[in-house]
C-alpha cells in the first residue's frame, strides 16, 4: 500500500542504525528509587497507565479498579466509592508511563509513591523504570484494590523496595545482558516465564540484601516474597526493554517498532522514524488457558506495557527457547513454540549476538521489528501476556497468547509514506 | 554368553517390582549433621573413599593427595608429608562411601567431622547421606589439599553446615521430587549441570538461612558462597540419588543396577539381585574439554560416586534435557545429546513419571539400566563427569563424557547366572 522502493536505500541505512543501536543495549539495574524522585512531574493526582493515551471513560475495568486501588493507597480517596466518583469527575490525570521512560505490567499504573526500578543502558547512557512486581492472583496490576492489594503495596514502598536499592547501590548493579542470556539457556522467554532469571537475580543480590536488611525477619520476608514469585523479573525485563528501545527512537526514515503497548482498550505502537507519535487499534482478546473457576467469558482485552521485551525480541518472539511456556499459555507443542519463533523471523532485521536459543543450535533471538515486513507478509507479532479478569477488584483469571492488530502497523506505514513523501 | 531366557518371567517379575521402587522414590533434603553422628562406625583414621573398595596402594594421585589433605584437616598429622608416610604404613582405614548409605563426588573423602547432607526417601523410609559441595578448581574432591582447601572445609564444618542444617530443620525440609523436575525444565542434567537446581535450592532456602544466622556478614558470605557455585546442588543431587536406589537392592534375580561408581582406579556397579558385590573393571578415561592450560595429559582417569545420577536416570541419560552442557563436556551439538538419551532408553527398562523432558514432548528420562540389555544391545552407559589432575594437589582441570566399562556388566550377568543355575 505504500511503495517504500525507492527510498529503500536510505531505510536500509536508517534501520541498520536502529538495529545496531537495539543490538549495542547493555542495560544495568542500579537502583530502586521513589517515583516521585525520579519522574518530578508526578504530583499528587497524577496517575500514569499502561498502554497509548486514554482516559477514564474508555478505561476497562481493572484498569478503573487499579485507578481506584491507587487512589485509595495513596490518600487522595477514602475508599474505592470516593475514588471512582473523584476519577469520573476528571480529579485525576492520567499520562502513558511511555512519556516517562517508564513502563508498567498489565493496568501498569505508576503514582508519585511508589518505588521504581531502575535499569541505566550503559551503551546508551540513558535510564528506564518499572514498579516491582506485586506476586500472581488479586494484585493491582490485574485490577485487584482491596485491602490486602493495597497493605502489599505499601510494603513493597515502605520495606522491599528500599532495601532492595541499598542491596542494588551495595553490589554496584547487576548486568542484565548477561543475566537474560543465561535464563534463555534455562527455559525462560522472560514474558510470561521468568522463573530462572527470577532465580539467579535472587542468589545474586541476596547476599547484599543480607547486609543491607538490620532485621532478620524482614529479610527473611522480602527472600521468601521474592523466592515465592517466578514472575518477579518480569517489571525487571520490561525497564530493560524500555531502556534497550528508547534510545532507537527519532532515526529518521527508520521504520522499526520501538514500542508496543496497549491499555486494554487500545493497542499502541510507535516507530522509530516517527518519533513519540501513536498508531492504535482496538486491542484484541488473548486466546489462552484460564484458571480453575474462570473462562473466556471473564477475560478482559489484551493490556500492559510488557510487550516491550516482545519489541526487543523476547516473549512470543523467544518462544523456542521456552517450550515449556507453550503449555501455560496454551500455544502448544514444542514444534509449534519452536514455529512461532521461527515466524516472528520473517518480521524482525537481526538476531541478537548473545541473547541465543540452544536448541536452535545458538541462533540468536530475532530482534528489530521492522513495520514493512509485517505488512508485507501479513504476519503480526506474537505476545505471550497475562489475563486479566474484565471487571475491575479481581485479578489475574489465565495467560495466553494475542497478535498484534495489523492496523497499527498499516497507520504506522501510511505516515511514514507521507512524511517521507511518497504515500 | 548367559542365557536368561528360561527365567525371563521371573526376571521381568523382579525388574518390575525394582523399578517400581526406584520410580516411588521420594527423597526429601532434610537436614545437615556431622559424620560421626550419622555413621557411628566413623572413628578416628577411618575414611570413607569413592568407588569400590580400594587400599593405599593402588589409588590414583588425586585421591592420595586428598587422604594426605583430609588427614591434616582431621588433625591426624601434622602436615601433608606425614600423612603420606601414615597412609603407606596402613594407618588409615579405608572402606567405601557406599558401605555406609553414603556417596562421595571425584576423591570421595568422607570422614568424621565433615557435616553431611541428609536425604530421607520418603517412600522407602531410608536416608542417604553425602558432603557439602566445595565449588569447583583446587578442592579436596579433585584432589586439592593446601591450606586454602583445608580452611574451606573447616568453615564449611564450623559456619556452612551447621546454618544449613537449623534452615533445613526450621523449613521442615525440600522436597527434591518435584525440584529435580523443575531442573529437567530448565536445563540441568544434575551431573555437570546444575544451575538451576542450585538456584531454586537457594531461593527456598534463603528465607529460613536467614533466620537461622544471627551474624549478617556469616550469612552474607553463605549466601554469596552457595550462590557463587553453580555445582551446589551436585552433592544434593547424589544423596538423593543414593537414597532412591538403597531400597531397589536385594531383590532376587532383578538384573537392575543399583550403583556405578568409580575411584579412579577401578569401576564398580552393583545390581539388585547380588545385593552388595561389586563387579568392577578398571576405568576408563574421560573424553573432554579442558580449563585452559590443561589437556588430556594432565587427566586422572574417572573417579567418583557422582555416576549414582545415571543410575536413577539423570546426568548423561538426560543429556536432552541439557543440551547447553553437550558443549561443556565436549559431547557435541544439541542433536548429539538428544541421541544420547536415545541410546540410554535401549539400556533402560522404563521412564520417569514426572523427570520429564520438554523438548521431547514431556517424554520421561530412561531409568533403570538392565544389565541384560547393556549387554545384548552393547550400549553402556554414558556419564557426565569432572575431569581431576591426575597428581595430588592440584584439582579440577576441565569436563567430559566417560563410558563405563562393558566388563562390569558381563561380569555381574555371568555372577547372576551362576547364582540362577543357567550359567
């Protein structure tokens, strides 16, 4: 629909650049530091969310539920009736976490007291952050918001989360390069598997947590937290991401994704050539494998900034290396995980040099989504995500599999062919 | 060369109840206790060596030099020199680990002060004991024995093994049934590779150790001593491979093996249906990959207890589990391992319910080797293994494949027969 042809040369060199960049990323997580530190732009009031811009009329459920979780963890709401009433009365701004060099899972919300992790790109120089991870089941990112959501939360502020940036400030960071290459080796996809990388973080900053936690059972309780939860890198592998992609971004005539990310409602996806502008289309629902007691039928559309690790060639597009993940997210067999990798292949620029897949004898994961392969071949990305239940209070109800929807991608062309002149 | 065709339903009758107890087995890592309390017959000057029994005499050097270490370790002699003189002049009793529910990985060395893992075998009743990993390089298994070796030992027995021992007893225990299909998944063999099983053990084990440590820099240093070791679970791994395969003895006419051992010197195996013989050969030389400096000159042949993973169907029998470690050992490619496990299933009579193998479809690793098929078939069975220095003091130089030696398995068919009646 757009006749790049002629300028291919020049996108050549532009996403030659892009994919050097991407592939060049050498992300650190150094710190975990209150929001409100990091972002000065999160006042009181002001709550960031998952996905491309939206506001609360358009808001899914958990997203509404997360909104008035937070409102009531932070003060401004004395309970989640006050909290609704204030968010539809426009009390509330609300901002990407992507305008941020942040990122959040699921409803992903981000407000001034929360602690962030934070992953500098030591190639790049600049930083990204994400919460820390809450556990499975009734948690805020799902859209749970009563008490024992919102008690958590403000442990994770008050104890985990400190503790964690003097473990960080103590070993001088850990490097996430060599980390995510390993968990490849050991069954991880870093979506929606994380159990390895989760593991080796955790034997690698629990003797400085040992040293920085006076209180022994505090610190019993943040290892058994931490070593309770398989998913825990995951907030880790999605600031990685946002720190890997961002400095991608503004190459002119470039047209590789440098983020995906949907809100529940809206699927979002930038490129680099077209700097900080969206391209969105409604979110499709996941099709996947549901808790005991839940169904299709409770499921809510696809959410979260996660599909950033998928845009540096992880989740879905690292399938083959996590085979075991196929089963939980109900994406089948080996070959068929091994099938989903080698497509995600027909749309990407590279391969990542370390980032490798063992049983495809050390090829590397494809990396560098390049917009123009996926319309021409008609192939979508594919993303192993979390289900959340649709109305707002209750949680995680299943994982599965969503693709991307073509539109964005379609959007994405059509503007660049006519910022370049030859739509 | 031994007709067991006559018996074949009695034979089959046997096998059957002896695999169905090697599958039942439940082992569960349950505490850490000095020697002497666990094997009362541990006196002074008695050392527990790997392999079948072998004198002074006839050891290889690495074993030497770690009976000199472990007897200045003891305090039986003032140093490495006058230990030497002590073992020639028979001062020393030796007998094997395997006499004494035990298994000791490479030299073996098993004396009374050491603090020893315990595995209980839920199922059987029966527990199973070994010594705490020492991490890899110079250390007394690979036959390293100076100070630096002697010192490490002294704060595994004072600090590690006593702080182990109160987590294990306050946790209430590790299951290791469930964790050792976890580590299939994840790519360990739990011979040559065991960072997974290493890090999951870490991170359940973490909350109770720190409780159990009142010292924060003590437990800092554990924390980073156990979490630096990529071969911690080793040790865990073969106590409880002792402990499934003690129950499987004795059962009359079974041709299963119930113990590969070597002690660098000698191989030895045993089979349920000779109880306690030892039906050895001499032992063969690995065929490896060496740490740089080193190459196959500088090997000691194979040695160890550590073959007792092969034996209930880990180690080079789920080679395909672990293809990153095909490369470690220097087996080849990722096709090449999965044809390792291929030839193990023709030696072996059945498949672990639950020690599965994702990229085979979840099919079971082969346990249960039959002497009458390695004989019929010709196929031995292949070991993951170290690689010591085959002089005293210097330790580990590198990594490799080994097979044990077809003599041991003709010589117990032909000892079964004579027994039988059809020799």
């Amino acid at each position: 629909m757009v006749d790049t042809a002629a300028l291919a040369p020049a996108i050549r060199r532009a996403n030659s650049k892009a994919l050097e960049i991407l592939l060049q990323g050498d992300p650190v997580l150094i710190d975990v530091v209150p929001a409100k530190d990091l972002i000065p732009e999160l006042k009181e009031h002001t709550i960031l969310h998952a996905g491309p811009p939206i506001e609360w009329d358009r808001m899914c459920g958990p997203m509404r539920g997360a909104v008035a979780g937070v409102a009531v963890f932070e003060g401004w709401a004395r309970d989640l009736d006050e909290a609704g009433v204030q968010a539809s009365k426009g009390c509330f701004d609300f901002h990407p976490n992507h305008h941020f060099s942040a990122v959040g899972p699921m409803t992903g919300l981000t407000t001034c007291s929360q602690p962030l992790l934070v992953v500098e790109n030591r190639a790049a120089g600049n930083r990204a952050y994400c919460t820390v991870n809450e556990g499975l089941g009734k948690v805020m990112r799902f859209g749970g918001n009563d008490e024992s959501v919102r008690d958590r939360l403000a442990w994770i502020r008050d104890s985990l989360g400190p503790a964690l940036g003097s473990a960080l400030q103590c070993c001088g960071g850990i490097p996430l390069r060599p980390l995510v290459a390993r968990g490849l080796t050991m069954g991880d996809e870093m979506h929606q598997r994380n159990v390895a990388c989760s593991s080796l973080l955790l034997r690698e900053l629990a003797p400085a947590l040992a040293s920085a936690v006076a209180d022994h059972s505090d610190l019993s309780e943040m290892l058994a937290f931490m070593g309770s939860n398989d998913q825990f890198f995951l907030n880790i592998a999605m600031a990685m991401g946002k720190s890997i992609m961002d400095p991608v971004r503004n190459i002119e005539q470039s047209t590789v994704v440098t983020a995906m990310t949907r809100n529940g409602t809206d699927f979002g996806i930038r490129i680099s050539g077209l700097g900080d502008e969206w391209f969105t289309a409604p979110v499709e629902m996941p099709a996947g494998l549901y808790f005991p007691g839940f169904s299709a039928a409770d499921a809510n559309p696809d959410m979260g900034d996660s599909t950033i690790v998928e845009t540096i060639g992880l989740g879905g597009f690292a399938m083959a290396a996590a085979p075991a993940v196929a089963g939980f997210v109900g994406a089948g067999s080996v070959a068929e995980a091994a099938g989903i990798t080698a497509r995600m292949r027909e749309i990407t620029l590279g391969e990542h040099p370390e980032w490798t897949i063992v049983s495809e004898n050390y090829q590397g994961v494809p990396t560098g989504i390049d917009i123009r392969l996926v319309v021409e071949t008609g192939i979508v990305p594919t993303i192993n995500t979390g289900i959340a239940h649709r109305e707002p209070g209750i949680g995680q109800v299943g994982a599965g599999v969503v693709k991307a929807p073509m539109a964005c991608f379609e959007k994405a062309l059509r503007a660049l062919g006519e910022r370049l002149g030859i739509s």
